[in-house]
C-alpha cells in the first residue's frame, strides 16, 4: 500500500512552515501504521474555498491513475473548505477505492460513519469561512465608517499604515497595523488634476492617455497610459473628497478562483466626505459629470465590441507584443498604438477586419493541407499508434489484472485450507471471468493495427481543415477556440512599411493531439496522449 500526503495552508495568519508540520504529522501516522509514504502534494499560501490549487489537481489526477491507494491530510479542511467540493472529492476518492486519513480530526473513510464525520466537518469549514467573511466585513466597515482605507491603492494617494499603540505583534512579529489612512501625493495629485481639466476642456480618453505617455508620465503601476486607466480616474468620486466604501460585493469564482463582483443595493454604501483628501475642485468636477452622462455608452460598446469578432486577442502586434483589436469600422489595429499611443507603439497600420478574416483563414488552410504539414501529421499519427500499447489504459488494465489474479490466488489457497462455502465457486468464476475479460482488453489494446486507425485520424484532419469556410465565424466563441488549436494563442503580426504580414505557427502537435484523442475515443480505446 503506498500512501500520499497532502498540505496546505492559506497564508491568513499561517506561515509556510505550517505545511511542513502538517506533513511532519502525516508520516508519523503512517510510520505507526508501517505504510510507506511515496507521494507528497502541498500548495502554499492558497484558500481552501478554491478548486484551482496546482497540487491539489495533481492529486486528483493522479489518484485517478491509482498511483497511490491512501491519502493523508492534517485535517478534511486541508482539502477544502468548501463543503460541495468536500463531498465531491471525497465521494470520487472512495468510489476509486482510496481511503482517506484526517490525523487531526480523527477521520478515517474506511470506517463505519464516515460520511456523517465528513458531512459535519464540511458544514463547520463552511461556517467558519462565513464567519471569516462577516467579521472582516464588519470591522472594514467600521474602518470604512472612520474615513480609513479599506482598499488597495488609489493613484493619487499614499497609504500611511497606523500601528497599534500598544506595541501588538502580528504572525511575522512585525508591529501589528490597525488601520491605513489615506494621504495626498502631490506628484500624483497634480496630474489627477491634470486628467480633469482636459477631459473638461473637450479632449478623450485617448488623447489624454496618449499625452501622458508623451510627457513619459508614469501610471500607478508605473508603466504607461490606456485609456481604460483615464476612465478609472475621471469616474471615481474620491478626488472629490468623498469616499465610498461597500459599493460593490466581491466574491470569487469557485473553480477559478477568480474575484468577481455585483452592484450593492445603494442603501448599503457607505458614503463620507472628507474635505482634506480632495484633489480636484468643484468647478472642474461638473463638467467632467455632465460630459461622462452624455458619453456614457460610447467606451463601453467599443470595449465589449472586441469578443464578437473572430481574430481580436489572437493577433498580437510583433513591435510591442500588444493585441490586434478592432480599431475604428470593422478595422483591426495595435491596441498599444490605439490606447497608449505612438511613444508606447508605433505601428499605427490599420487593416480591414473581412480582408483579415478571408486572407488568414485562407492561409491557415493553405498551411495544413501542405503536402509537407501533411506528411508530418501521418509521421506523427503513426508514432503516437505505435506507443499507445505503453499508454495509462495499458497501466489501468494491468494493474487491474494483477488485482484480479490475487484475488482469485486468495480463493485458492482458502480451497486448499479447506475453507469452503457455497459461495466460494462462484467468487472463483467471477474472479477468473474477471481476468479473462481484462486479458482480451489488454490484447485488444496491444494490437491497435495502424491501417486500422490511421485514416481516421487523417479524415480528421481533413475535416478540421474544410471546417475553416465562409460559415466558420456564425458560432464565435467555437471558431476562436478551432483557430486557437490550429495555429497556437498568438499569431504574430508584422508591419511592412505602409501594410501588414501575419505569421503563422506550426501547431501541428496540437492538432495531433486533438485528432488522434477524437480517433481513439471513436474506437473506445481512451488514449491519452
């Protein structure tokens, strides 16, 4: 029996050396059980109310290739502190035959009553995230209430951290922090105010944004101006001396990870003035007001317009390494020359978004259906046949096998001690159908014939190829991810004096990958290459 251990710790008032304990507790479990230990997984600083931990999906993958058969952990809440996602990993790792050991809170999935110990354990991880997420909520808005910073950083601003007078350490023994002010940067502040007056005066985003990067102006993050950054800036009230806080319920995304928002009803704001922190006057803020009311719809249809159209995000410009987006009519361009400006980008060549589509899709078909391109893919279809004996279903089936010949040798030798009940003959036969269904399996995989599956392979590269006409874009977010797979995530796009050139990828590994899974599928083999 080979075990693994898995750890975690979330980086909320833990430290690093909190996976080590964990795993230290892991193997003197497993020592007292006289079972060795073969695989270690661990992910650092990262919260258990998310699925996408690279560890923890590693586990889970591997437990499906029956690498290891018990799994370790401090607590159930190291594997989540969702309680949907608790049950699901737990329900699939028994169903796989692995047996889970919580050391601390005395879990155990091979006894009786497990599933009420996990049941209650998921309930508690979730009641204490939600109490973490109260608490935290309440004390930032009585932070929020005192005119305090309970936000990142806002252009314009310095963060003052404000130190616990009674000499408090936090977990890194440095002075524990009780609240941030917020403290005006001149440097910053002048050119806040600078924004205003020129959005004021009749000028746009983009020539705003493009003068700064001129003048070699840093943003906050200390690279250049977009447009969107100008819009941040002229839309929040906080330069007015009025903070508001609670606007917003952030929350994230359960398998990604991701935060997330939605608009808090407006009686739930909490809104403060604060005369000290306001930058720009009120005779500048009104016209900013009345001219963003009138132009309101205008940034967001240019910004949402770049998903409806076919190669926006797949080109990139190869000066700058910006992305290739709708510029103008029906025109793609460099978004770094668009929204930064010639000092960021200088290839300001525009192109028609249907010659676009036409000549590229053309290409890229070109490109495939090369005798060249052509017999690499049969060069590598082949090799890829020839090594499916060695893949993971071959390992599956004779791990399989060995189960089922122990278990019939066990039967056996309760025969010959005499054990005999009326049950015994029929657990020999299914133990022996068993292996003989498993060893027909295992035949049937070794002798995969090449001229039996190679043109299917092929009839799917054909198809992926005629698959780029004229009806191509009607289901766009499909037809991006068919173009993504074809020629890669980026195609690269040159200017050549006064028009452009676009470089296109050899992916054909990709597209090896992708029709050699569909071939094998066909036939029920289930390569994974």
């Amino acid at each position: 029996m080979i075990a693994a251990i898995y750890a975690r710790y979330s980086g909320d008032r833990q430290r690093e050396a909190s996976n080590e304990d964990q795993i230290r507790v892991g193997e003197s479990w497993a020592a007292r059980e006289k079972i060795k230990v073969g695989y270690y997984y661990q992910d650092k600083a990262i919260t258990g109310a998310v699925r996408a931990r690279p560890d923890y999906l590693k586990l889970l993958d591997d437990a499906a290739r029956g690498l290891f058969q018990i799994l370790i952990v401090h607590d159930l809440s190291r594997l989540s502190r969702d309680d949907y996602e608790l049950k699901g990993v737990l329900r699939k790792l028994i169903f796989i035959g692995i047996r889970i050991i919580g050391v601390a809170d005395g879990y155990d999935s091979d006894r009786k009553g497990h599933k009420i110990h996990a049941g209650f354990k998921g309930l508690m991880n979730e009641l204490h995230l939600d109490d973490i997420r109260a608490w935290t909520h309440k004390g930032m808005a009585g932070k929020a209430e005192d005119g305090f910073n309970c936000g990142g950083r806002t252009y314009g601003y310095r963060n003052i951290p404000i130190e616990d007078p009674t000499g408090k350490k936090d977990a890194y023994n440095r002075p524990a922090i009780i609240a941030v002010r917020y403290e005006i940067d001149e440097t910053q502040a002048a050119v806040v105010k600078q924004i205003h007056e020129w959005y004021a005066a009749g000028y746009s985003y983009k020539w705003i944004a493009h003068e700064l990067n001129r003048q070699r102006i840093p943003s906050s993050r200390n690279t250049t101006w977009a447009i969107s950054a100008i819009k941040v800036i002229l839309e929040n009230e906080m330069y007015e001396g009025i903070l508001i806080w609670n606007r917003r319920n952030w929350v994230k995304h359960p398998e990604t990870g991701k935060r997330t928002y939605k608009e808090r009803p407006k009686e739930e704001w909490i809104i403060k003035e604060n005369p000290e922190l306001r930058i720009v006057p009120p005779d500048t803020i009104e016209p900013v007001r009345l001219r963003q009311k009138k132009n309101s719809n205008i940034y967001q249809t240019n910004t949402l317009s770049a998903q409806r159209y076919l190669f926006s995000g797949i080109m990139v410009c190869a000066e700058c390494g910006g992305n290739f987006v709708i510029s103008g009519k029906d025109r793609y361009g460099c978004a770094s020359n668009k929204c930064r400006g010639p000092e960021v980008c200088s290839n300001g060549v525009t192109v028609s978004r249907h010659i676009v589509e036409e000549r590229l899709l053309r290409g890229i078909k070109e490109q495939l259906a090369s005798p060249g391109n052509f017999e690499k893919f049969k060069r590598g279809a082949v090799r890829v046949l020839e090594e499916h004996k060695n893949t993971d279903q071959s390992e599956m089936l004779q791990r399989q096998l060995k189960d089922a010949t122990r278990e019939r040798d066990n039967i056996l030798t309760a025969i010959k001690a005499g054990i005999i009940t009326p049950t015994t003959k029929t657990a020999l036969e299914s133990a022996e159908g068993a292996m003989q269904d498993i060893e027909r399996r295992l035949k049937e995989t070794a002798t995969i014939s090449v001229s039996g599956i190679l043109p299917k392979a092929m009839e799917r590269y054909q198809q992926a190829i005629e698959g780029l006409n004229n009806e191509f874009g009607k289901h766009m977010p499909q037809a991006r991810d068919i173009i993504k797979s074809l020629v890669g995530e980026k195609i690269r796009i040159h200017r050549r004096g006064d028009h452009l050139e676009a470089e296109l990828q050899d992916n054909s590994t990709a597209i090896l990958a992708k029709c050699m899974n569909y071939t094998f599928d066909s036939f029920g083999c289930g390569g994974r290459i």
